[in-house]
C-alpha cells in the first residue's frame, strides 16, 4: 500500500489510529483524560490570536472544547464520557489525518519543475544560449549517497526518510527530490500555520502532509498523532519526519532529537511482527540538505541568539510565509550558479544497525540482526515501553552520529567559518555578543590571513572525509583553498541583500555578522576551531562564552 | 515475562577466574545449566572433575548443573538465554571477536570486568556493544571479594543497565539470601567506579606497606572517592553513583582488605619490591596497575587533576620519591572542600 492508495486506505486508518488511542488511553479514567486535555486546550485557545485564515478552524475547536467543559461540569451521572473521549480522538485525528490527491500529485510534479525551469531559464545567463543548453532544475541539485539502495528499500518495507532541517524550502525540495529518485510519494508532518495559507495549505492537503500542530501539547494529541504515524507505516505508506522538530535555529546540524515521533516507526515494526505482515520492516534514512543560502536564516539566527527559541518554539511569520520573499529566494537561487547539494545517508533498521541492499541490518563482527528477536524478551515478541524507550534514544544517537558523518560540506560553510574564526582570533576575549556587535572597521581581516585559517580547516576537513567523519560537495572535490575561497564569497547568503562576506581591495569584511555566524554554524561539532581545545563541551552545545564549538 | 523462564534457561559465564566461579555458583541455583568457559584446557577438565574453580584456595563447590568448557565452539553452537562476563580488561576486544556469533539478539549480557580498554580508554560496556550485537547490556558492580563471597558471607552488588530487564535478570539470576543484588541505570558510573578504585586501592596498600595507620588510610581514602567521583563526571557519569555500593562500598572493600588483589600489590611496592618481582608472583591480574596507566595519561591529556592516581604511578613506575609523593598530599595547602 503507498501514498497513491491514500483514498482506499484513509477511512481504515482513522479508524486505527481512533482505536489505538482510546485503547492507549483505556488505563486512566475517561474523565480525567478529557479534564487534562481540556486545560491544555483552553490554555491554547486564549493564546490563539485572530486570523481569517483560522477563524473557522478555531471555532470548530471552540465549540467543541465548550461541549466538552459542559459535560465535565454537569452533575447528570449519566453523561457518557467514553463517548465524549471518542468525539475528542476523532476530532483530532480528522485533523491531523490529510489528504492525497493522485491528480494533484501528478499536476504538481509535472507542472512545478516546468514553472522552476521557466524561472530558473528567465533568470538563468544561459537564457541568451540556444534553448537546447536551456537548464533543468534537477541541474542544480546535486544528489549523493545510497540512492539506489534506497530505491531498492522501498520495495522491502516502508521507508522513513529523517533529514536536517534548515529551511520550510526543505520539504519542496525532498518532495521533489523523492520525485526525481522515481519514488512514490512520502507522508509527511507539516505544522498547522502552513496549512493556514490557502495556497500552500491546498497543495499540502493534497500531497500527502498531514498537520501537526504543535501548540498542542497535551498527551491525549500527542497520544493521536503517534497512532496516526504508526498506522501510516503500517499501512507501507513511505513516510518522513524532521527529527529535529524543527528548523535549526543556529544553522549547525541537529545534534538532539525528538524522539516521541521517531519511535512511532520501532512501534510499527513490532506490530507487523506480531501481526506477521508481509514486509514488516520499517528502514530509517537519514538525509543531510546543504544550502549556500537559508531563505528563513535571518529570523532564525535572530531567534536564536534572543534565545527566544526556548519560549517561542514556532516562529510563524518569518520569510518562508511571504510568497514574495519565496519568489525572490528561488530568482535569486536560479539567478546564481549556486547548486543545493542532498545526501541520502546509509539507511539503517529501527534500531539503528546499517541495512544492505536485501534489507538485511549488519551488526559488529558481520553478523546479521534478527529484529524479531530485538523485540524479543524473555522468549515473548511484543512491545515493551522501557526497553523500546531505550532503542529509540540509541537510534536517536546514531541518526545524529550518520547527520554528522554525512554532511556534505560546501565552500560557503568554510570560508564563513575560516571568516569567523579570523575575527575570533583578532578578538579572543570577546564573548560571542561582543563579537557580533564590532564596528565595520574592526570586522576588516586580511584575505590572506583568512586563507591561511581556510587552509587549517581544508585539511581538517580532508583527515575527516578520508575517515568517513563528513563528506564534500561535488564543488569542493580537486579545489585549491584559494579557488574554495572565492567560490564561497561568491556564493555565500546570496540571497539576503547583505554582503555576509565581501571582498574589499585585500581584505574581507561582513555586512551582518550575525548570518555570518549562521552559515559558519553548520560546521560546528567537527572540533575545527582551534578555540576548541579550551572548552570541554559536547558538540552543538553552546560553550561558556557563548559560541557553538 | 513467562513463568520459569530463567529456570529453563542456560547461562554461560565467560572466565572461571574466582569472581566468575562464585556467580557461576549463585546462577547455576536458579537455572537449568551453567556453563563456565576458561582458556585452558586442563583448567577446564580440573574444575571439571574437581567441582571446585581455579583459585583452589577457596571453599567454593560447583554445582552438578555447572559444566566448564574451554572449546569457544561449545559456545558458539549452544543456545543460552544470559552471558555474564568476568574476563580481563585486556581480553575483552579479542574475546568479543570470537564470541559476537554466539548471539541471536535476545540474549541478556553483564559484564563484571572492572578496567578499561587501553589504548582507546572505552568502558567495557562500550567494547562489546561495537563487537556484540546484543544490545541489552549491564554491569555488575559492587564490594565483592570473592574469597568472601566463596565463603558464603553476606554482601551486596549493584547490576546497572539502561535496559530494565537486564536489571530483572541480574536479580532473577544472582540475588540470594546471603547477595543482595541493587538495581542502577548509572552504566556510566558503575564502570567507571568499578575501574577507578583499582588505582586508590593501590594507594591505600601501599600506606600500609609504609607502614601507616588508619588516619592516612582514611584520609586517602576520603580524598580518593571526591577524585573518582571528579574524573567519572566529566565522563557523563552521575556523582550520587559514588555514593552507593559501586562506588563508595567498593573503594572501602578493595582499599581496606588484604584479600584485594590490587591493595596486594600497593602494599608490596610499599615494602619495597619491584613490580615485575609482584606481579610474577601472582596468579591474577591486578587491573589497577593497567587502569593507573590509562587514567593518569587521560587526566594529564585533558588537564583533570589527579594527584593521588598519579603519585600511583610514580609508585608504580618505581620513582624514588614515591613515598613522598603520596604523603606529600597531607602537606599541601589548606583547601576548602564540603565533602
């Protein structure tokens, strides 16, 4: 079953994800559940703003919510809470639940890249070429790693494709990459607010997205939106989840997880062993995106460094939600030469142990896994919280471990970084505030002494690809740090209006530090900088003084 | 879980050395057959024959359910349910080699090794999750002389794992009347204390080779639990760790006793004698001497300050002033500290 059965297999399951819900929730009083689910959905209404995007939404959310209050208020004994439980389930699960509309899809792929290749050939040089050296979008990304046995996967059992996240530009371009790789389309969580645009909402509602909402944070959501993923997986639906949870505000690789999602795909396995499925097997593929620049990177690194990303967990009017801005951002991607640069990471089983070809997880020493006997414990294959708890953070610690090992690294992440790592050296008591806040004339360094920086970090950086420890982008392959330099200057935040690397006469300087420090993020925690040997701290964390290592 | 599960369930103990003997014995009471492997052949067919373990000095008896082998393809080819693991640090990395395809997957695993790996300064937990795919992994950890333990006295030990049930499975197999055995989720602590008192025991010996009381001793002692707890920290582990049996309870075990193996060999370095001469007259291995070594490099390495482990070393490494350098710890300057 795939996404393109999407209508045959939608009423099935809701009812599936209905059921396990009130099944997961049969432990605790019905009443109780309504009762903490309803305080967490009160606090949420009264902090919901008005939009006539969402008005109608909020009111169906509103009437319901007061249904619910009457009856927890009223003295009837005979008031059936059981039922109202199941209303409240349905309710979500209706609306997490999207669509699938095979014309829509079928529109899309074919319509989308011939409206990419008109923009892209309108702002093309090439477009003064003779219309056969014309340019396709799939030109410009550049796609590494197991793609052909991620193809052959497909076919095994279900696919759960994990990738960083940097940008809302990160689902168009894996949607369209799936697209190119001739795969069928994936299932994936999208947040609420963008199904709120009547544009964008149209085509999500249709392309397999279903909602997550994350203002929700009570369990009994929470409780939905995990069956609802178990289902789609069981169902082989292929699917996808930002692990992160979100985008990275720092710009440097995800280095924790969420894992409540992530073990939605362990659950599913189990249940196909137990209902001996065909195919049970649910393979996770992790997936690293590089951008020579983010569309959303000013309000993410502002929100990161206001650390208002701890309070305000979804950022809902940031570039991403101004179609200009979106129009702007690929003008300006096809305008350049810039490429987007995609590796498909090895693929793994649920427990984090490599797969073959054949779908087979090769343990230590050659061995092969039995998953059934993973899950098996004192001789009885079944679910177990504590132990599968355990599974998932370990499976957690090795995505994190294959996103770092299968970066690819492009020439705009190294000369930020050799940039910022000049002006921490000319500045070493500074804290990261401080040096974010120096003059235009104290940000001047001297090209050749960012060479010299560059230079350290190439080889840094080769010592760790000849390892496995990160991988390059095509553009980085036989490049002198010279020819690196200038390619990444030429490429790096093209987009934003500002310089974030200049040349001026023999020197560099920046127009907004900040971006600077964004794009030079992604290549912390590969122990590059020499300021690394001072501070003990674990990758992606911030040190004392403020900066990622 | 099934009912009888562990009473039809086969052990296999990895190492007949004394400590593996006694948990051989305590498991083979709870399930249907117990299997010990020892490198040597004749060893195997002595214990065999003799119902007793290696260290002849103990009263232990082997149970007629405990069978030793010394073939690893016995191991290979039989199934079991459980493996506990009593091999030198030193053996782990080879022997995890050889014995990864003895496992389907489902089997339990705790290791009782206290000492690191060498050259890459891993926990043994860490060695056989890169060589082994079984994933449930613990440790066994605690005060637990095992010419004590032969002679059936009481003691404690704590079984630490991220996974539950090898937790349940350590008390199903080991706890008895006379062997508490504690629960823990701190695998990070237990290994780490388990391998670090092996330096302060050492310490203390040699005190008393110098013939010291129980004031320097206590001192030490003291000192050595706040700089165990201090390195294993900035390892991830949790201090309240050394609070508890594997860590506070062992150094007390191991420092205290002439039955400790590393205490042994500080107190003869504190009479004088040459490591080589100490360590050819023993027929165990002294993981301090190796875990000393490892430590003192990687706290010099990363700039922890160490002093008793590395005026362990200099005693090890038969420096002249080695004597001083273990009291000159009593003559520094005052400092302020609240535990």
């Amino acid at each position: 079953m795939s996404l393109e059965d999407f209508s045959y297999i939608r009423p099935d399951l809701l009812r599936h994800t209905i059921a396990s819900t009130l099944k997961d929730s049969s432990a605790f009083d019905s009443e109780k559940v309504l009762t903490e689910a309803l305080f967490s959905e009160k606090q949420r209404l009264n902090r919901e703003g008005f939009s006539w995007l969402t008005f109608l939404r909020l009111k169906r959310d509103r009437s319901l919510w007061q249904a619910v209050r009457s009856d927890l208020l009223s003295s009837d004994p005979l008031i059936d809470f059981r039922a109202r439980l199941e209303q409240v389930v349905s309710h979500f699960a209706n609306e997490i639940c999207g669509n699938f509309s095979e014309t829509v899809y079928r529109l899309t792929t074919k319509s989308l890249p011939l409206g990419f290749n008109f923009l892209l050939n309108a702002a093309s040089v090439k477009t003064i070429l003779p219309w056969k050296f014309q340019e396709a979008v799939s030109d410009r990304i550049e796609m590494q790693g197991e793609i052909a046995r991620l193809r052959k996967l497909s076919k095994l059992g279900t696919v759960l494709l994990v990738p960083t996240h940097q940008s809302h530009m990160d689902s168009v371009l894996i949607g369209y990459i799936v697209y190119l790789l001739g795969l069928p389309p994936v299932a994936y969580g999208a947040g609420l607010n963008l199904f709120s645009n009547p544009f964008l909402g149209f085509f999500m509602n249709n392309l397999g997205a279903y909602t997550v909402d994350r203002k929700k944070t009570g369990e009994l959501y929470k409780r939905t939106l995990k069956n609802y993923s178990i289902e789609l997986l069981r169902q082989r639906v292929h699917s996808l989840f930002f692990p992160g949870g979100g985008r990275s505000r720092s710009g440097a690789i995800e280095s924790k997880l969420k894992l409540g999602l992530l073990g939605t795909a362990l659950s599913a396995e189990i249940k196909n062993y137990q209902e001996q499925r065909n195919q049970p097997q649910v393979f996770i593929v992790p997936m690293v995106t590089s951008y020579h620049f983010v569309l959303e990177a000013g309000s993410l690194i502002e929100d990161y460094l206001s650390e208002a990303g701890r309070h305000r967990f979804i950022i809902t009017n940031d570039e991403a939600s101004q179609l200009s801005k979106v129009v702007k951002f690929f003008w300006h991607l096809f305008k350049s030469r810039s490429r987007m640069t995609v590796r498909i990471g090895s693929p793994m089983d649920v427990f984090g142990n490599i797969v073959d070809d054949h779908g087979k997880a090769i343990g230590p020493n050659g061995t092969t896994i039995d998953p059934k006997l993973w899950v098996t414990s004192c001789g009885v294959l079944g679910p177990d919280a504590k132990r599968d708890r355990e599974y998932v953070r370990i499976l957690g610690e090795k995505i994190v471990d294959r996103f770092y090992k299968e970066h690819p690294v492009l020439s705009s992440s190294l000369v930020a970084y050799a940039y910022f790592e000049s002006l921490r050296k000319k500045h070493p008591t500074l804290e990261l505030y401080a040096l974010l806040r120096l003059t235009q004339s104290q940000r001047v360094v001297e090209r050749t002494y960012v060479l010299q920086i560059l230079e350290r970090i190439m080889l840094k950086i080769n010592r760790s690809y000849e390892q496995g420890l990160i991988q390059k982008s095509v553009t980085l392959v036989g490049q002198s740090p010279t020819q690196v330099l200038e390619s990444g200057i030429e490429e790096l935040g093209l987009f934003h209006g500002v310089s974030v690397v200049k040349v001026r006469d023999d020197y560099l300087t920046s127009e907004d530090l900040s971006l600077l420090y964004y794009y030079r993020n992604r290549l912390s925690g590969y122990d590059l900088s020499s300021h690394r040997e001072l501070i003990q701290i674990s990758p992606g964390v911030i040190d004392a003084q403020g900066f990622l290592a | 879980m099934p009912k009888d599960f562990w009473r039809k369930s086969r052990v296999v103990v990895l190492g007949g050395g004394s400590f593996g003997s006694v948990l051989a014995q305590l498991a083979s009471e709870r399930c249907r057959e117990v299997m010990i492997y020892v490198r040597d052949e004749a060893q195997a067919r002595s214990m065999n024959s003799t119902r007793s373990s290696l260290d002849h000095q103990s009263n232990l008896v082997l149970g007629p359910n405990i069978i030793t082998v010394s073939d690893p393809n016995r191991i290979l080819e039989q199934r079991f349910e459980a493996m506990l693991w009593c091999l030198p640090a030193g053996a782990c990395r080879e022997a995890a080699r050889v014995f990864a395809r003895a496992f389907r997957g489902d089997e339990i695993l705790i290791h009782a090794t206290k000492g690191l790996e060498e050259n890459s300064i891993k926990r043994i937990s860490e060695v056989l999750r890169e060589e082994i795919p079984c994933p449930r992994i613990g440790v066994l950890s605690g005060p637990n002389l095992a010419s004590e333990l032969a002679l059936g006295e009481p003691a404690a030990t704590v079984v630490a794992s991220h996974f539950p049930e090898v937790v349940d499975a350590g008390i199903e197999l080991f706890h008895h009347s006379k062997f508490r055995v504690y629960r823990g989720t701190d695998v990070v602590g237990v290994e780490w204390a388990g391998a670090l008192k092996n330096i302060y025991a050492i310490a203390s010996g040699a005190l008393h080779g110098f013939g010291y009381g129980m004031n320097a001793k206590s001192f030490m002692v003291t000192r050595s639990l706040a700089e165990m707890a201090k390195f294993a920290v900035s390892r991830g582990a949790q201090e309240r760790t050394f609070m508890g049996l594997a860590g506070f309870g062992d150094l007390m075990a191991t420092c205290l006793s002439p039955a400790s193996r590393n205490f042994t060999v500080g107190y003869r370095l504190g009479l004088g004698e040459k490591l080589p001469q100490i360590l050819e007259s023993m027929s165990q291995v002294a993981e301090g001497v190796r875990t000393t070594a490892i430590v003192v490099k990687e706290a010099r390495a990363t700039g922890v300050s160490m002093p008793i482990a590395c005026a362990v070393q200099d005693l090890i490494d038969g420096k002249a002033d080695s004597k001083e350098g273990l009291v000159s710890l009593l003559n520094r300057a005052p400092i302020s500290f609240d535990h």
